[in-house]
C-alpha cells in the first residue's frame, strides 16, 4: 500500500478525506493562540508503507502500515508548548491545541488569517510511484537480488535482501495565513550477504535509498546494491588491522561523509549555538578550516533522502552554504533560531512526524570539490590508512570529540594502497579534523545510502556526501 500524489488543490486531501476544511483549521489555531502566544503551527500527515523481506530463498517478511494524525505546535519566545492527536476530530484538535497552549498564558497576541495555499517547488520527481506496484513485482525484485548475490561468488552462504517504500502526505498550516501541503515519497532497497572461506566468516551489506519510485531501481543500480555487498563481505575475508598511532588519514569520497554529518554538521545546527552548546557557537565569520573547504547543507538535490521540497515548519528547502572558503557562514536554523539571531529561516525545521516538535535538522551535508587529484592526495602520503566505509560512531557535540568504526579500508605506504584493513577505530576531534584537511579531491560523490539522523529521540532521512580529503593526523586503532 502506498499513498498517491494529491491531485486536488493543495489542501483538499485533507478536507475531503477527513474534513478538516479552512474553517475547522481557524478554530484549531485559535484554541492554539487563546491564551496568547507568539505563533503556532498545525501540522497534519497521512503516510502509508509497504516492505517486503527475503533470507533463506523465502519471504520471510512483508508488511504495510498507514499512520495518520495531526501535531500543534505553540511557541513563545524560545519556549515550546507541543501536544499531538491521532484522531482528526475537531474535539481531538482543539483539545490538543489547547494543551499546547498552556505554556502560552504570558505570551503575546496573534491573529489567525485564514489560510491560502503556497506554491512550493518539487524536488522528488517520480515517474513509477509505488502505488502502482503490485506486491508480486517487489518479491521478483528481492529474489533477483538474492540469485544475483549467490552468482557473484561461491564464498556467499546466506543471503538477505529488503526492500521498502513510503510516501506520506503533510499539511502545515500557520496563523499567518500559510497553507502548504508536500508529497513526500520514499524508498530504501538493502541486501547483506555472509561469505564463507575456510574458517572465516563474514558479513557486510549495501544500500541505496532515495525519494523515488520504481524507476529508481534500473539495471545499473540493482546491479551495484548486490555486487557491492558481496564485494564489501569478501573483502573482509582478507583484510587485517594497521599499526596503531596518529598519522594522516585519506577519506574516501562518498560514504566518508558520514564523519563530516556527525562529527562537524551537528556542531552548525543553530539550537546547539543558541544554546552555546556547540563549538561553533562564537566562531561565525571566522576561519574553521582551509580555503579548499566549503560545505553546504543541500534540501534541493533531486530524489536525494534528504531532499525537502518544504520544511516541516513550512519554509522552503533552499541550499545552505554553511562553510564558504574555511569560514563560518551560516548555521541550519529553524525560525525559533532564525528569530534568535535575526536572520532568514534555512528551510531546515523538520521532524520525524506529527509526534514530534521541529528542530534545527541536517537535510544532505556535502563537502564541495575542491583542487586536488583523488590519486595525487594518496600519493602524498608516506604512512597512513584509507577509510573506505564506516560502520557507526560516538559524537560529543559540544567538544566535537568523535571515534568512528571503520569498516573497510587500506593501508598507504610510500604514496600507494597495500593492505586491506578492517575493523579499525579513528578518534579525533571534529572542529580539530577540520582544520586538519590539507587536501580536497575534485570527485565529490553524493552516497546513496539509506541514512537515518537521530536527533533528541527523532530519526529523520538524510543525505551526505563529500571528495577525498586527507586529515593531516588522526588517532588511528589498530595493532599496537
């Protein structure tokens, strides 16, 4: 099951399917606004899924979901007053409008203007939506993937292969007459294959997701989610570990990114500067890295995870230079931030659904290109590792202090790649690697992995991407 793009005038889904019309949306906001308050916003979903899992030549799993209710927001100043309901009643809304607006009993005044629809722009073309997708087309494609892994290489024991879609439809709603409504579809396909050799055995995986439908899925990109995961898990049938110590550390295009995402973007997400929590926090305007290195926050990259045709306080997703030549430009600011610091909203206030308040959010995190040759960047290298893929990580936000599990890897020796690593913790500092990137590679890749940000108890779908960069020095651990 999947929810179809709304044809209707934004607006209608949720008038005609569940009644919630221009008049019922006035009330609601004035229950939010009754006891004053500086602005409010209602925020309404109706999202349906549908994933079908295979291990063992068997389906093992299938299953669809539908999930639908409205949150109301109430801020005054800095302070948030939020409640939710799952039930589109007006008694439903209004009672949770109101205890949303219990925090606002010192707050100001607002009027509600009625609402009008806003244009907004389309940043998840679809051209096959799921909706049009029986059930026996998704076994076909697990199966597929499945043969494909097993062909790939005799040392492949076991299989599994996933594959999911969503799409929700959202309506936000503001006092100042702001009416948005935004189809969101999404869809994640994930194979893991274990290899035997001997008595070694291991296990690895691979991931493409994206906001797309099945057209997504052409023969190229179903090719290299299998072969990638075989690949990936062979790998490691002959890797070991490096010497342990500090030394320059080369960072792959692409999945890399991740230790930008953690260790860096969530230092440049507005609430933690406000709240001085960040070390980022005094530091705009100013030098935090070389002149190679820009980074921007994207929500306008087509199809990506992270695209954001409209953030979920209904603002436009926009690109964000966040790092221009080294210097600080600009945070990912929600409006309670934008207000704080007297600038625009980013289009960066999201949230994982309507049972949760927006928060200042990291839509796609890249590194732009920069001057240097990917191969160049290896070869000035005398001693150090590659880091290829990593697994998961430890960030502290206010320090920037991180230690990151490499999954796969090189070692460099004398300006070439030699010996497969594996396994291997780097640990540094975020704002101190930075400022430690002395070469940027001209090939940045966006990954196209099914990232997940977790944030105060809230996932939300992101992107991320960068060029190889060599760090000048990193604690690596490995073999004493």
């Amino acid at each position: 099951m999947s929810i179809p793009r709304p044809q209707g005038p934004p607006g209608a889904w949720f008038d005609q399917r569940f009644g919630v019309g221009p008049e019922l949306l006035r009330r609601v906001m004035q229950a939010a606004l009754h006891s004053g308050a500086d602005d409010c916003d209602l925020y309404f979903e109706h999202a349906a899924s549908t994933s079908v899992s295979l291990s063992d030549h068997k389906v093992n799993a299938a299953s669809t979901r539908v999930d639908l209710g409205m949150g109301v927001r109430v801020v005054v100043g800095d302070q948030v007053g939020f409640a939710f309901t799952e039930e589109l009643t007006a008694e439903a809304m209004i009672a949770a409008a109101r205890t949303a607006a219990e925090i606002a009993a010192h707050g100001g005044q607002r009027e509600v203007t009625g609402p009008v629809a806003v244009r907004i722009s389309d940043w998840t073309p679809v051209t096959h939506p799921w909706d049009r997708v029986d059930m026996e087309t998704r076994v076909a494609m697990v199966r597929g993937w499945e043969q494909r892994a097993f062909q790939r290489d005799p040392r492949v024991a076991r299989v599994e292969t996933h594959l999911a879609d969503a799409a929700k439809v959202v309506m936000i709603v503001r006092p100042d007459g702001r009416l948005v409504e935004d189809w969101r579809p999404m869809t994640q396909g994930y194979v893991l294959t274990t290899a035997v050799d001997g008595d070694l055995r291991e296990s690895s995986s691979y991931n493409v997701a994206g906001r797309a439908g099945l057209e997504y899925y052409d023969e190229g990109r179903q090719a290299r989610l299998v072969d990638q995961a075989v690949d990936r898990t062979v790998f490691l049938l002959r890797a070991g570990k490096p010497p342990a110590g500090e030394m320059p550390v080369v960072l792959a295009a692409g999945p890399s990114a991740i230790l930008l995402h953690e260790a860096i973007g969530h230092g440049m997400e507005a609430d933690f500067n406000r709240k001085g929590t960040s070390i980022y926090a005094s530091r705009m305007g100013q030098r935090i890295a070389s002149e190679h290195v820009t980074i921007v926050d994207d929500g306008t990259i087509p199809g990506s995870r992270g695209a954001v045709n409209v953030d979920d306080e209904g603002n436009p997703g926009q690109r964000t230079t966040l790092v221009e030549g080294g210097v600080l430009r600009s945070y990912m600011h929600d409006e309670i931030s934008a207000r704080h610091y007297g600038v625009a909203p980013t289009g960066s206030g999201r949230r994982q659904g309507f049972r949760h308040a927006p928060l200042p959010r990291m839509r796609a995190t890249v590194m732009e290109p920069g001057p240097h040759d990917p191969a160049e960047i290896i070869a000035s290298v005398k001693r150090g590792i590659y880091c290829q893929t990593f697994s998961n990580g430890q960030v502290h936000i206010g320090g920037g202090d991180f230690a990151f599990y490499m999954k796969t890897g090189f070692l460099i020796e004398d300006g070439k790649l030699t010996m497969p690593i594996k396994d291997v913790n780097v640990i540094g500092n975020g704002p101190e690697a930075l400022e430690r990137i002395d070469m940027v590679g001209n090939d940045t890749v966006i990954d196209e992995g099914g990232w997940t940000c977790g944030k105060d108890g809230q996932g939300v779908p992101v992107s991320q991407g960068m060029p190889t960069v060599r760090v000048g020095r990193l604690n690596v651990g490995g073999v004493g």
